[in-house]
C-alpha cells in the first residue's frame, strides 16, 4: 500500500530539511540492549521506512552495511542525496518484503514508521531476516510536543497544539498505532525477550523557522495543503506570528526548546 503522504517531492524536500534525527538518548538505549544480547563488532542493520535516511545515517557508524528501505521513492531519492557514508544504501521495498537473505540481519529499526506497516507480515518478515539474537526496535516520538521558551512555554506550546488540532482530520488511519504506543505490535511480536518502554523525554533546540519547517513535515500537512491550500498557508502565517509575538522577537532564527515524548519497543530473537 502506497501512502501518499510522502510520495511528494515537496514533502521529501522537507523531510531532508526538518526532520530531527534519532537522538542519543534512543541510541544509546538501542545498542546497550544489542551488545547485552548480541557480540560486536556489528555487521549489518536494516533501517525499515527510512524516509530521508535520517536514523539511518545515525546508526551506520555502528555497523559495516546498512540498508535503508522505503516505499517511497521520493524519499529515497533524497536519502540518496543526502548521505555520504559508504557503507549506508538504500533500496524501494516494503518493510512486509525485504530483498535481503534469511538470518542475516543484526539489527532492524524503524524511526517513526512502524504504525504504517501491516503487523503481521512485517513481523515475520523480521522473524525471517534476524540472525538468532539480532534485535529489533521500533521508536517514534507523538504528536503531543512541548515547546519551551523563557517563561513562555505553555502558551507557545499551546499555539503548537492548536496547529496539530488542524491537522487531526487529515491523519491517516494507522496513526491511532502511534497514537497507542505501539502497544499491538509490541503484544504480536512473538519473542519473549522485549520490552516497551514509554516516556522517554528528549530535547533538542531548533530555530523556530525549523519548528514550523517541523510541523509542515508531518504527514496530514500536504493533505490539509492539497484540500484546503489558503487555509493551510494562513495557519503557518499565524503561528509564526504568535509565536513570534509571545517570545518578544522579530527574528525566525530564536531558538526554541522541543521537549520529545518518545516510545522505544525492543525485542531480540530467541538464539
Ligand atoms: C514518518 S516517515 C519516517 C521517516 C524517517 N524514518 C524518520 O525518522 O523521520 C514514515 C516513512 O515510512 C514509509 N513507509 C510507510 N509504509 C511503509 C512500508 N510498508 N514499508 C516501507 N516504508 C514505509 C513512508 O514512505 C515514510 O517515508
């Protein structure tokens, strides 16, 4: 199943200019749980609905290969164009059917994608290509962002809320398994060794042009966009100017603080 949302090149454009990449936190988290059940040094990952490759670059020092895979190719072409690692590639494929061998995958992430796979097919897909041990792990920030500024954080974060309230009817359907914690994929993957682990807070300043750079990105943009064009461009126009106003600046380029709730599910095949 195609979805649309990032098939633009617009979108893929900004994805490469906005997107925050995995942050450290969720990093460090990943590789302890790998090196506690699977030896280094690490061969090869598999970053699945990869997008603009942002997770993607940030785990490839780590390993000797790893392969980025997105339906889009959008998505990919830009990936392509953003990374110089040798050792990364990337490939159009669905994460239900990925072109590489049986068990030869130390570990497979999804940033931010897992809620548009279809659970089932993608869970034996993993079962075939993890090495006995290899993990799998599966993260994304929601949609409920704090955004701190000064003694003005609650109201900016409620100009950001009143944003993503726009964009609630445009949301695709999968999203509700984000939206859950990705609580029915961790209950169907069938290791016994995982875990789900909720409320990881992170952190990162950004320039308040990149913030709404950031909500643009998100996939029920360029549908609003698409129905409801002047609608779409005012709500931006708006924001920027309260958001401009509450923090006593004229300039875009203010940081802002934007505080992350993230959820990391994880798991290892049995050896
Ligand atoms: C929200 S983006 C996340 C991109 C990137 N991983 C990140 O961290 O920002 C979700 C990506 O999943 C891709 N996607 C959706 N369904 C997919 C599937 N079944 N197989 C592979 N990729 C898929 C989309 O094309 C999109 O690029």
């Amino acid at each position: 199943m195609v979805i649309r949302e990032f098939e633009g090149k617009q979108q893929a454009s900004n994805y490469q200019k906005f997107r925050i990449d995995t942050s450290q936190e969720i990093t460090d988290l990943i590789f302890s749980y790998l090196e506690e059940r699977f030896p280094k040094p690490h061969g090869f990952a598999v970053d699945a609905g990869c997008g603009t490759g942002q997770n993607t670059r940030v785990i490839a020092p780590y390993f000797k290969k790893v392969l980025g895979i997105d339906i889009s190719e959008t998505q990919i072409e830009e990936a392509r164009k953003a990374t110089r690692s040798p050792n990364v590639t990337y490939s159009v494929c669905p994460a239900e059917e990925v072109q590489v061998g049986n068990t030869s995958v130390d570990l497979l992430t999804a940033s931010i994608a897992a809620h548009y796979f279809t659970i089932e097919p993608f869970l034996k897909e993993v079962d075939r290509i993890l090495k006995p041990g290899g993990c799998l792990a599966i993260f994304a920030y929601s949609p409920s962002i704090e955004v701190h500024y000064k003694d003005r954080s609650e109201q900016i974060t409620q100009v950001f809320a009143e944003m993503e309230d726009h964009l609630v009817p445009y949301e695709h359907e999968m999203t509700q398994h984000l939206r859950n914690g990705y609580k029915e994929m961790y209950k169907s993957i069938p290791y016994p060794d995982k875990r789900r682990i909720e409320n990881i807070v992170t952190k990162i300043r950004v320039p308040l042009s990149r913030l709404l750079g950031l909500i643009q990105t998100f996939p029920m943009f360029p549908i609003f966009l698409e129905t409801k064009p002047e609608e779409a461009k005012e709500m931006i126009r708006t924001a920027e100017e309260r958001f401009l106003r509450l923090m006593g600046t004229s300039s875009g380029e203010t940081e802002v603080e934007v505080w992350l709730q993230n959820v990391l599910v994880l798991a290892s095949k049995p050896q």
